[in-house]
C-alpha cells in the first residue's frame, strides 16, 4: 500500500479522534475531582534554599623579609712612614801615585788647499762685420712703418754665432726707436747663416737709416 493510500484510511483518523477525546475527559475530571487544586498547592508550599558558601583559598605566604646590605667602610687609610736616614760611611783611601808618562807633541798633519776651480771660458772676442758678410739669409730692409713716421737713426745689433755658423741670439745694443727697428731687425738676422769658425763668436753689425728724398 502506498503513502497516498494510508493517509486516505479512515481508520488511522478515527483513532486521533478518539485520543483527543480521551485527553479531554481526562483533564476535564482532574478539574472537577480537585486534583488541580492539589497541583497548585504543592507548587504554593515554600521552597528552601540553602546558601552555599563559597570555600575562600587561603592567602598566600608572606614575601620573604628583605636583607639590608651593611655598606662595608674601607679600611683607614695606612700613613707611610719613611725609613730612617741612615748615613753611609765615607771610606778614605790613600793617594796612589802612579807613574806619569811624558806626553810627545805631534805635528798636526799638513792640509793641502783645494784646487783653484777651473777658470771660465773666455768670452767669444766680438768681431765687427758688414752687411754682406753672411753667406745666406736676409737682407736687412728699412722698417716701413719708420719710413712712415720719417724716423732716422743708427742700429747696432750684436748676432751670437755657434761652431757652425748658425746665429742662436740676437741683441739690439743701439737703436732710435725700439718699438718701430727691433722686432723686424731681430727676426731678419736671425735668419743668416756664416761660415763656421771652428768657435763660438759674436759679431757687432752697425746699421745706418736715412731716408732719401
């Protein structure tokens, strides 16, 4: 039989229907027969309570007494005593005369004075020369801008000369106007070349500058 089936069986609702009757005429005649009356007497009666107390633990120990530390006072300080002076004995003793030996002068040794340093070397004699003495270079030229300001004069010029005919220096001893003849005068003899002397020499050169009209 199925589920369906059971729940339509009258049976099964006759028999709820009769416990819930059943229930109620039960109940009906507790009330009628004072058994109600009772219940709510008992629940009237007085309850008693007991008060437990609660069990404390006992306290603890007492912490356990602090030492106090005595701070310990150094010792005095000892006072130093210094030792008696005790006065050590002088001992005399007897001059010893020993045997004097007589001492011998020596003659000082003979110092020979330092060599003269060697004499410088002579100075290249200064030799007069000519314009045209050079073998290449150069000719010297009236400065222009002297030509412009019309400025007239003698220069004399001193050429330094190495072994092989080579001029190295070139100084200006004389001259009117230094700004306007030195420059262009130093720049052309150094350009001549000689012919070797076997030397070093110098050479004195004198250049006269007119102007012609």
């Amino acid at each position: 039989m199925d589920f369906a089936r059971q729940q339509r069986d009258p049976t099964r609702h006759v028999i709820g229907i009769t416990f819930v009757i059943v229930l109620h005429v039960v109940v009906i005649y507790a009330l009628v027969t004072g058994l109600a009356r009772k219940a709510i007497e008992v629940i009237k009666k007085p309850l008693t309570a007991t008060i437990v107390e609660e069990i404390k633990a006992p306290p603890p120990p007492p912490p356990p007494p602090k030492k106090i530390e005595i701070p310990k006072t150094p010792p005095p300080p000892q006072v130093y005593v210094p030792p008696p002076d005790i006065p050590v004995p002088t001992i005399t003793s007897e001059p010893v005369i020993s045997q004097v030996t007589p001492v011998v002068p020596t003659t000082p040794p003979v110092i020979a004075p330092p060599a003269p340093p060697p004499a410088p070397p002579a100075a290249p004699a200064v030799v007069k020369i000519t314009a045209g003495a050079h073998i290449s270079g150069g000719d010297v030229e009236y400065p222009p801008a002297a030509q412009r300001k019309e400025i007239e004069g003698v220069v004399i010029a001193h050429v330094f000369v190495d072994e092989k005919g080579n001029v190295t220096e070139v100084k200006i001893i004389k001259s009117p106007s230094a700004r306007l003849f030195d420059a262009p005068i130093i720049s052309t003899l150094m350009t001549w070349k000689f012919k070797p002397q076997g030397g070093k020499w110098i050479g004195e050169i004198e250049m006269d500058f007119k102007l012609t009209n």
